[in-house]
C-alpha cells in the first residue's frame, strides 16, 4: 500500500507497440531492411526539400540489400516515399511492422520494438534534430551518414550487447 493504493488492484501496462511483439516473433524473420518512417515533413520537424534530399540517399540504401521494407507511419504522407523509390523492385511499402533481419529509425518509439526483434536497430541522427537518450540506448548503432548504415547493414554488424543485455 504505497501512496494509498492497493497494489493487487492495479494493472500494470506497456508501450502499445510492446504488444506487437508477440505476434511479429510467430512470422518468420525477413532477409530484410526495415526502414521505419517519422512523420518529419508532416510534423514541421524537416522541410520538404531536406527530407526529398534524405529519402534519395536512402535509395542507395534500398540498392545494396536484398529487400527494403518500409514501414509507413499512420500518419505519413507515402506518396513522397512512392515516388523516390519508384522503379525498385525491391521496395515494400506496409503499415504493418515486419520482422526482419535489421531497422532503420531516427528517433520513433518503434526503435525499442525493433530492438526486441533484432540485434541490428541503426538511428541515424540528422542535422538539427536530438536524439533521446532512451532511443540511444536500444539502438544498436548510431551513425550520421548513409554510408555508415550500409556498411552496417551489409557488413551484419550486430550489436555487442544486445538490447536485454543493454537494459540491464
């Protein structure tokens, strides 16, 4: 009974994309990249032109693996992401979150969920904007250019610990 509350009648709950997990662990793992989008042109968090800029150089990313799933925001406008990578065979666009071999994020909640997923969880820091300390933790690396994600995702760099290790 701390605070005046009975703690056998309090529930106990988790980040709502904790509750994916379970379902996401029963499909099979994807040789895949999963890039897990922001809504950072909807939000005003990057200008139009920054972010085209950005998605472009990610195409060199979606160009040295095998598959680049993309994983769209609710709220993100796809057609920017349609366009850049029109003409990739390669490229899956889906709202729902896959298991697959490594991720790519910024600072979306979805890092933590990846990281229970896989050993390779990239943030890729942009000019201009802070990232979390509490997405910095579950990443497995983190980096500031395309170049450095690809080498990662290409070189399978995984993480020295892994995210339960790194919690602890």
């Amino acid at each position: 009974r701390k605070y005046g509350f009975d703690k056998n009648k309090m529930v106990i709950i988790t980040p709502s994309d904790f509750l994916l997990i379970k379902d996401i662990k029963k499909t099979v793992s994807i040789d895949a990249c999963c890039y897990i989008t922001m809504t950072l042109v909807e939000d005003g968090r990057m200008k139009k032109k920054d972010f085209i800029e950005l998605m472009k150089s990610y195409r060199a990313i979606a160009q040295s693996v095998n598959k680049f799933i993309i994983k769209l925001h609710p709220r993100v406008n796809s057609t920017f992401y349609e366009e850049i990578f029109h003409g990739l065979d390669n490229v899956i666009f889906t709202r729902d979150f896959p298991n697959c071999k490594s991720y790519i994020t910024h600072y979306s909640s979805m890092a933590s969920t990846a990281a229970l997923l896989s050993d390779i969880v990239v943030l890729h820091e942009l000019p201009g904007h802070t990232t979390p300390e509490i997405f910095k933790k579950v990443a497995s690396h983190i980096v500031k250019d395309t170049e450095g994600i690809i080498r990662i995702i290409n070189q399978n760099i995984p993480s020295k610990l892994s995210f339960t290790e790194k919690k602890n």
